[in-house]
C-alpha cells in the first residue's frame, strides 16, 4: 500500500468516550488500532477533534467550548465561546488542526447557538488558545466541514445551513490577518479536496449532480447528474458522500427507494481524467455516509465497536 496522501498523517475517531488517534502512514488494514488516546474533560460533550502530529496534544469542540489536551490527561487551554449557548441542538462547532500544527481552525455557528452575533470562522494559536484573527461569516450554519490543502497553508470550510443550501469559503493567514474568499455558490456542498490539491469535489445540495472543480479558482472541469449514472432524476438522489480514492477516481453515492419504500445505495467509480462513469463499488459499508476514500486507493469505513476499517482492493 503506498503512503497515504490524505494532508493528515493522524485521524480521530471518538470511541468510549476517548480521542482515539489513527496512523494513516503504516500499512494496515482492516480494523486500525489506535496508537493513542486521550480522555476529554468528564463533563464536556466532544461534537469535533483532531490530535498534533507528534501525538503529545488532542484538540475538540463542544457546543461551547474549543479545548486543548495532553497525552498525560490535562487540559492545557480552554477558549470558551461567548455568551454560553443554551440551544441544545441545531450548531455543532467543528475545528481541523493546520498542517504544520500550529493552528487550529474552529468554525462557530453562533447564529444558531443564540449568541445574537454573525457565525464566525477562527483562527487560534494552537499553542496557547489565543485568537489569532476571526472573520463573520455570510451564514447561518448548523455546522461546518474543514479540508485542508494538502500543498499549502489555506483551508477549506463548507457551512451546512439546512435547507437553505451550503456556502463554501477559502481562508489562508497572513500575519494576523485571516484572507477570507467565499465561492459565488449557495447550492453546492463541498465533498472532498484531491489528493493533490487540484480539484475538488461537490454535490448539489439539491442532490441532482456531482461536479469536479478546479482549485483554488472553482470552475467546473466536469459535472454529472443523476442520468449519468441509468438512473431517473425524479427518483434517485446523489448523496453528500464519497470522495477521491485515487488522484483519478472519484467514488460518487446514490440513493432511492424501492416500491416498498425501502431505502438502498450504490456507490459507483468515475473517472476523473475522461469525466466517465465507470463501474459500481463495492465499499463494504452499511450506509452511504460510512465510507471515507483516502486518496491512495484505500478508503475506511466503520467497525462496529466503533474503530475506522481499512480497506484495499488488492
């Protein structure tokens, strides 16, 4: 298996109520074990996290809060977001660690959460908690997916606003000051950044099609609708999944119902370099949002104990 290009050496997954880190870089597959876990503050709810490079500090997001953790089990910063929300439901803050671990990314979604101010898009010193610039975003989120660049310091963040559609934006630092680009979109929903930071992927939010962009500027190299794939627009849906398996494959998920109203899925290959639907993939995976394609040919799923699977097709 060659060595993953996914930015992040490290992924997380919350099981048992731990921080479990994963080393995408070794070759295993199938169930992973962790290589470290970290305990979050007993009374915190983790709705996001991510861990350094060198394993020595975790990082999460509760509905309040954005905390920073050590291996050994202490909290070495807490930045508080304020006022404290008393929306139980309907924001989930999110945060991605910068690729050279010395910032973390935190999307807020405070109109939501009550705070009676603009959703917000941080920046902080990894290091300390403190913020190193903030922006007010055009949106009322439910909640926020970062991708970082794998060749450069920018970011991508996708803001989910229901049924009010998605927004997308690009931020990089310079300084003390975040250089904020927002994509001339509302209907688009980001879905996966390619393994060499070229191209990324959308959804409609409608769920009509997929679209290849190219980055960092946006235009479309191809888009594929629902037809594409023999089936009929008025029934089948694309979903908010899949994602490049290789840096010329894409995996894209559809959805519908049979006369009994049972709900299925199929995931199918497509060619990148030609735009042209391949064949069907078989991801081992029990619902269409439980697959994550990793760029280098495998792509994980989810044990039921919680843990990623690996899978390779060789």
């Amino acid at each position: 298996m060659a060595q993953s290009p996914c930015p992040l050496r490290f992924i997380t997954r919350l099981v048992d109520g731990r921080i479990c880190a994963y080393d995408l870089a070794s070759d295993a597959s199938g169930v992973l074990s962790p290589v470290m876990f970290f305990r979050p503050a007993p009374d915190d709810d983790v709705v996001d996290h991510a861990v350094s490079d060198g394993l020595q500090l975790a990082y999460y997001a509760t509905l309040n809060a954005v905390v920073c953790v050590s291996v050994e089990g202490a909290e070495v910063w807490r930045s508080l977001f304020e006022p404290q929300s008393e929306q139980p439901r309907g924001h989930r803050p999110s945060c991605t660690l910068s690729l050279d671990g010395r910032v973390l990314w935190v999307y807020r979604p405070d109109v939501m959460a009550g705070r009676d101010r603009p959703d917000q898009w941080a920046a902080l010193d990894a290091g300390t908690g403190a913020v190193i610039a903030q922006e007010d975003l055009q949106t009322v989120g439910h909640g926020g997916q970062h991708l970082l660049h794998p060749a450069s310091d920018q970011v991508l963040l996708d803001v989910g606003e229901g049924q009010d559609g998605s927004m997308i934006y690009r931020a990089s630092l310079t300084g003390a000051r975040m250089e904020l680009i927002s994509y001339p979109w509302d209907d688009r929903c980001l879905i996966a950044l390619s393994p060499d930071g070229r191209q990324f992927m959308t959804v409609h939010h409608e769920q009509g099609d997929i679209a290849i962009h190219t980055y960092p500027d946006g235009e479309v190299t191809f888009a594929l609708s629902v037809d594409a794939f023999g089936h009929d627009p008025d029934e089948i849906y694309v979903e908010w999944s899949g994602g490049y398996l290789t840096q010329d494959t894409i995996i894209v998920t559809l959805t519908g119902e049979t006369e009994d109203e049972l709900e299925w899925f199929r995931h199918y290959r497509v060619d990148v370099p030609s735009g042209q639907v391949q064949a069907e993939f078989d991801a081992h995976s029990e619902n269409p949002y439980d697959i994550q394609p990793l760029g280098d040919g495998s792509w994980l799923t989810t044990d039921p104990s919680g843990h990623p699977i690996r899978w390779t097709e060789s």
